[in-house]
C-alpha cells in the first residue's frame, strides 16, 4: 500500500470523534448550580434499573451515577472531583449580566 493511501484511511473519522466527545459530554457549571438548589430529589432518587447501582450513588457536584458506595467514596478523593468543586465556588453568570456584558442591558455600578 502507498503512503498517501494509509492517510486517506482516516480521513472520515471526524463525525465519529465527535459522535463519542458528545457522548461522553457532562452538565454544565451553571446546570449544576441549578440541582444543587434542590438536592434532595436527586440525592433520593427512585430505583431505576437503567442507571448505574440503580441511581442510588449520585455525585451531585458531578452530576454522574457510579455502581456503588465504594465506588462513589473513591470518586470523591478523585483529583477530577476536587476540581469540580473548586470550580462550583464561583457564581455563574446571570442573564443580565451576559446581556449587560453584550451592552444590551441598563449598566449599574
């Protein structure tokens, strides 16, 4: 096989990339702000065969589902956890401000 034929192999792998990055997307920043508003219902949550453990391990602040108690205990030593939570301790951005930010709104000291 020549060279410019191996190249070519690859070339329509670009829907599949992007097929598994949204697959494997999570909630955002400010959709987590919104559940933790409200924890108790997702915390609490009916068992549902579907989801990992049956929903009932439930990172909040992840906003992912793990198998068991051991597991989720990990998770929460995780480097990729802590970031999350260091991340949450902003304030996400309102509507008003984005729109202020656009020069849309009213602008106030």
């Amino acid at each position: 096989m020549g060279r410019y034929r191996l190249k070519k192999m690859h070339k329509g792998d670009k829907p599949l990339k992007e097929k598994y990055r949204t697959k494997r997307r999570t909630r955002d920043l400010d959709q987590i702000h919104g559940d933790m508003k409200s924890p108790d219902s997702l915390l609490k949550q009916e068992v549902d065969l579907d989801k990992p453990g049956a929903a009932q391990f439930y990172c909040l602040t992840c906003a992912k589902y793990y198998v068991d108690q051991k597991a989720l205990s990990d998770h929460f030593k995780s480097k990729p956890h802590k970031r999350r939570l260091k991340a949450l301790e902003t304030e996400p951005y309102t509507q008003e401000e984005a729109e202020r930010a656009a020069g849309m709104g009213s602008y106030l000291l």
